[in-house]
C-alpha cells in the first residue's frame, strides 16, 4: 500500500467516525428533549386517592359511589343466625337459639374439641371447669361450663360470647372462623352432657369401658377417675328462690329456650 492509500483510506474512516459521532449526539441530544418533555416526579403520580377531588369524573370525587346491592368480597352474610348466634325477633330483641345451624357429625364434634383444647383449656380447662393452667396462675377466674347459669343457656350463647367476648374473656373470631366456633360450641354442649350420662345413654354395640381402668392401663394417677373439683367461678346461679324476683334469672319456660338480649342503641 502506497502513502497516498494510507492516507485515503485515513480520512475516509475518520470521516465515517465523525458521522457516526455526529448520529449518536442527534439521537441523545433527542432523547434529552423527550424525556425532559414527558418529566414526572414522584409526587405528581396520576392516581386517585381516596377523599380527594378528581378532574377526570364529572362529579370531582375520587371516590367512587359503590354499585347498589355490592357486598365485599367474603362477607355474604345471608344466613344472619349462621354469623351472629342470634336471631333478630319482632319485639326489638336479638334471640339466641338453643339450635345448631347445620347438622352435628363425630367430625364436628371432634373439630370442636381440637380447636377447644387449643384455645379454650388455657382458661377452662380441658373438662371445662374453669380451673385451666393460667387461672391456676391468678388470672381471672374463667366460667365453670357445667355450673346451673352455662348448662341453662342455649348452644348460640357460647358462639355468640366466642365472637364478641364476655368480661374478661376476649373474642375469638380472628381465631376461629364460624364454622369452628358452632364445632366449638358443639364440642362443649357434648361435655356437659358427658357429665350426665348413663350406661343407657351408650349406643346399642358399644363397648363400655371403665375410666379406672384406662387410667391404670395408662399408668396414670389414681384421682385421674375420681370427680374433678367444681370451683366457684365468677358468675354463680342464684339458688332457685331467689330467681323469682329477677326476670333474667327467671326460671325459663320450657316452651321458650331463647333468651332475649336488649338490643345495643
């Protein structure tokens, strides 16, 4: 290759250096103007917040009013009594029903009882005398679940006190769904009338077994079979004479198994 070539070909590659060069200086000096033609900060996010007035709507308001008849997502409650363990009455009253909302299987029952020894022993015990580890510990006393007042009340009463707490005992419905509480109550109703049972009461085919016995093939203490102590809680019945002059303590008519709860104003 001569020095004229060499020096040629120089300058045509430089030449194509510089168009290029002048190409890439177009094309970011557009994308500058581009960009700094759509700017948008942080702060002027189009978006609608709520309580805010809009332009985009002819009303102004961010907030759109909800379409007639919509209910969020997860909270149908079309059967009231299913949700609440009472029912509303004509007179002004919320009743609650010694009636379970759907039939009671040995898997109901059995639900009930797991989610009772998880959340419900702590207090009352696993046999529901109100004598669980934390009250031995000095918290408050809890109910004796077998005492006149709780065996008095209907089954919707102990879902109704699971959902919105009673005294010092707070609610439960952020731990048990519905359906577990009704198991739960279920479950209790099932141990109060265990305490009351009768050979008679066994289903025909059934094998009987003494709890003396279990206890001994279990190597566990002899008083495990004895009674279980029945401790003063801190709602007591009223003995019955001194019911007649307070009408919610009342002897209730067989008749009639809700008991009425004033509505809240």
């Amino acid at each position: 290759m001569t020095t004229r070539q060499w020096t040629v070909g120089s300058m045509q590659w430089m030449i194509r250096c510089q168009h290029n060069r002048g190409v890439a200086i177009l094309m970011a000096a557009s994308a500058a103007l581009f960009a700094a033609g759509c700017r948008q900060d942080m702060q002027d996010q189009p978006k609608i917040i709520a309580q805010r007035g809009s332009e985009v709507f002819a009303d102004h308001r961010g907030a759109r009013p909800q379409a007639a008849n919509t209910v969020a997502r997860g909270q149908l409650h079309e059967d009231s009594y299913f949700f609440t363990g009472v029912i509303q009455s004509a007179d002004g009253y919320r009743e609650e029903k010694n009636e379970m909302p759907f039939p009671v299987t040995l898997n109901v029952l059995k639900r009930g009882q797991e989610r009772f020894n998880v959340y419900c022993s702590p207090c009352h015990s696993r046999v529901g005398n109100g004598l669980g580890e934390i009250v031995q510990r000095g918290y408050k006393p809890a109910a004796n679940l077998h005492d006149q007042v709780r065996l008095s009340q209907p089954i919707s009463h102990y879902f109704y006190v699971m959902t919105n707490g009673y005294g010092a005992m707070p609610e439960y419905s952020a731990q048990l769904t519905p359906v577990d509480r009704w198991a739960v109550a279920a479950y209790i109703r099932a141990l109060q009338l265990s305490q009351s049972a009768t050979v008679t009461d066994v289903p025909v085919g059934s094998k009987i077994e003494n709890l003396k016995e279990i206890a001994a093939e279990y190597h566990l203490s002899e008083g495990f079979a004895e009674k279980w102590p029945m401790p003063k809680t801190a709602v007591q019945a009223y003995p019955h004479e001194d019911k007649q002059d307070i009408p919610a303590l009342a002897p209730a008519n067989p008749a009639d198994p809700a008991i009425k709860i004033p509505l809240k104003r």
